[in-house]
C-alpha cells in the first residue's frame, strides 16, 4: 500500500509564508495562521508542502488504510485562502451564516478576502473542529 503524499514534516512554516507570491494573499494567510494558532493553542506544523496543520488525528478506514491528518489546518491556494476543517461543517450552520463570504467543499472552507469575513466567528469555527478531532481516531463508522 502507498504511503500518503501529504505527511507532517519539519518545513520551515514561516519560510512558506514568506514565499506566497502576491501580497495580499501571503498577508491573509499570514493572519489566518496567527488567528489558527490563537484558537487552537497549537503551533503551525507543514503538512507535505502546502499545508499548514494545527494539532492532527488518526483515520483508519474499513480497508485497513489509515494515516494522520491536521484537525485543522490552511492553504494560501492561488484562487482563494483555504482552510481545511477537518470534520466537517455538520452542526456549524450558526456559525457559517455568520460568518461571511465564504463557500465550503466536504471539509474545505474557501475565503476570497479574510478581511470580508467575522475574525471571531472563523476563530469559533476553527476552535471548534479543533477540539472535535485534535488526538482523536476515526474510523469509518464514525466519518
């Protein structure tokens, strides 16, 4: 069975900052990393080469296949800032609706502008998903 790609390592998080190329973008990720950090208690840890994780748990699906994953983490992607929020947006309707432009995949919150969006809704959302994976294990009857 393959390894997975994406696995925590030591890269330098304040080097991959640094190295976003447009400005504005490099200066969101920079204050959704502090914002993260903040709200998880976590320091920042690279994730393959793209990803920045705070805190991490434990998948194992029926397969047999399993690895870590952040419990949160973000990705200053070319298109939009993206935060990966790892269980999921089940019960954080309240929060979302409060929340600001935004759209959302299956564990993915995708932000244009992170001054468009409530600093403290997005540090609840994120504390949230913290605390409902950070050290846990998944199997897939629970996903």
């Amino acid at each position: 069975m393959a390894e997975p790609r994406t696995t925590r390592n030591d890269g330098d998080v304040t080097a991959f900052l640094a190295a976003v190329a447009d400005p504005k973008r490099r200066a969101d990720a920079e204050a959704a990393c502090a914002l993260m950090a903040e709200a998880t208690g976590a320091a920042p840890v690279m994730w393959g080469s793209a990803i920045i994780g705070f805190g991490e748990y434990h998948y194992r699906y029926a397969s047999g296949r399993s690895g870590d994953w952040p419990a949160v983490g973000l990705s200053p992607r070319k298109q939009a800032l993206t935060l990966y929020v790892s269980p999921g947006f089940d019960g954080y309707q309240d929060l979302l609706d409060r929340l600001g432009p935004h759209t959302t995949g299956k564990s993915c919150l995708y932000l244009k502008r992170l001054a468009d969006v409530d600093p403290e809704v997005l540090k609840s959302l994120v504390a949230k998903g913290f605390r409902h994976l950070d050290g846990q294990t998944l199997s897939t009857e629970q996903q």
